[in-house]
C-alpha cells in the first residue's frame, strides 16, 4: 500500500459495508481512493455517481473510451489510473495488446486511426493550457458523430478529474492488473522526468 498525503479511514456503516463488498466483488480489493475519499462522504458520493452515470453513456464505443483514459492517466501521471485501467481492459475483454501501449501510443503501430486520434484527443485535452486543434475536432466528428464527439469529451474530463484527484492526493498503483495475472504496465517518463 501507498502512503497517501490524507491518511486512508476506515470505511464504516452500512453504506461503508455495501460499499466494501463491492468493491471486493469488483476489484478484489477496496481502492484507496475509497478510503481517503471517505473523510467527506458527499465528495465521495458525487465521484461515485458521476462514474456510475457515465457508464450509462454508449454515444462512443467503449474500448476507445478506455484507451482514452488511460491516454490521460499516462499523461498526468497516474499510477493507480493506469493500473485499474488495466485490469479493467482485462475484465473487459479489451485488446491487452493495445492498452499495454497506451501509454506509448505514439511509438507503437497496433493503434487504427481513429484510435490514433483519441488518444491524442485524450493528451490534447489533458493539456495545460489544451492543445486541441479544429483539424483533430474534424476527424473525430466525422468518425465519431456529435454525440460521440460529446461523449468522448466529457469522459476524458472525467477521467482528468479522477487523475489528477488521485494524483494530489498521493493515491499510486495498488496492484490491481497483478492481481488478475497481468505484469505491471513498464514505466514511461513523462515531460517533468518522472516515470510513470
């Protein structure tokens, strides 16, 4: 376990145990970010049901959402994004091939396209300030449609709120894509020269 800059609670009460079983049921573990977002059970709940709302969206597929993601857990420096983004392609049935290159994406040759061009849509936005440009908007829009284009937007802004809370908060890997088998994701250096 990591040593997170606000310190893990316990997770109490009947909705703490509810919570911990499923948790456990779906990662076979309680994440920390649980634990340390459970000083302030409205943050915590709101996160939660932004996450459960947004799973009900189906506008842009879902391994380019997941690609996504992950393209922004890679660029911000999120450890524990990246892992549970793993294990979650794993459980997904996503190409493990390609999500262990998201973080490469650039470099590696297994990516379409249109994949090609989420994952820089991804980086664009994650940028500060963002890099998007109206010629990488076009491509998207013709591939993905106006929801689509909506839709992929909107999750990458959350997948930036999700990563970059974990990341101020000193919230790491927790060993989630080793529990089900899979070796860790290599590290990459990011632009700051620390690795992810």
């Amino acid at each position: 376990m990591s040593s997170t800059r606000v310190p893990r609670a316990e997770i109490t009460g009947l909705y703490g145990a509810v919570l911990k079983r499923f948790s456990r049921r779906m990662f076979g573990d309680v994440p920390e970010p649980l634990e340390v977002m459970w000083h302030h059970r409205p943050v915590l709940r709101f996160g939660l049901g932004l996450g459960q709302r947004s799973r009900r969206w189906h506008a842009c597929d879902r391994h380019l959402k997941s690609y996504a993601h992950m393209a922004v857990a890679a660029t911000i420096g999120c450890g524990f994004c990246l892992d549970l983004g793993y294990f979650q392609a794993h459980d997904d049935g996503l190409d493990l091939t390609k999500a262990r290159q998201v973080p490469r994406w650039r470099e590696s040759d297994v990516f379409t396209p249109a994949e090609r061009d989420v994952l820089e849509y991804a980086e664009a936005m994650t940028q500060t300030p963002p890099t998007v440009t109206d010629e990488l908007s076009a491509r998207l829009l013709a591939h993905l449609g106006a929801a689509g284009l909506v839709e992929l937007t909107a999750w990458i802004a959350l997948a930036n709120q999700y990563a970059r809370t974990n990341v101020a908060l000193g919230i790491e890997a927790q060993g989630f894509a080793a529990a089900c088998g899979l070796p860790p994701l290599p590290p990459r250096a990011r632009p700051d020269g620390a690795t992810v």
